[in-house]
C-alpha cells in the first residue's frame, strides 16, 4: 500500500485511492466517467462477476475494461457471462472494449 501510495503522489488529482470494497467503490464514481478500470480481486466466479457487474457503468464509451487472471477458469466465465466478448493480453490479463 505505501509503494501505491508513494507513486499516486505524482499523478495529483487524478488518483484516487479508494481502500474500500469494490462494489461500494463502484457506488461512489459516475456513471460513463472512467476511460478504464483494471479488475484484480477475488477470482471466486460470483464475486468477479459482481466486481465487473457494478464497474461496467463506470466506462465512457470507446473506453476498456481489463483485468488480470483470465487464466482462471472462475474468472475466464465470469468475463464470458459478464461481458461476452474480450480479447486476451499479455500476463495474463483481459481486455473488452465498451
């Protein structure tokens, strides 16, 4: 957390750090306000599904949703049955374009 904490100094206003439950994050950003977020929590399928569930809303338009361990197979469905269509990145990592 202090290495996240030291590095966000220099980017200023545009980083928030928000150390709370994601959902209740989600609840706290606008609607089509994010050009991307980046998933990496639990990989348990209903609680990956519930985290892209309550962020999608928060992508503008042309913007992305990635997020990491795709090699799950709990998190490979979720983005399935969540999103539909994604492409796979390096380390790992999803992407689905809103």
């Amino acid at each position: 957390e202090k290495i996240v904490r030291d590095r966000a100094r220099g980017y200023g206003n545009r980083v928030k750090i928000m150390k709370m439950d994601s959902v209740q994050a989600a609840k706290l950003i606008d609607d089509k306000s994010l050009d991307f977020i980046f998933i990496d929590a639990c990989h348990a399928e209903e609680e990956a599904m519930r985290d892209i569930l309550a962020w999608q809303p928060k992508v503008k338009n042309g913007g992305a949703i990635l997020g990491h361990d795709i090699d799950y197979p709990t998190v490979e469905s979720a983005v399935k049955k969540a999103l539909g269509n994604y492409e796979i990145m390096p380390d790992n990592c999803w992407c689905h374009y809103a």
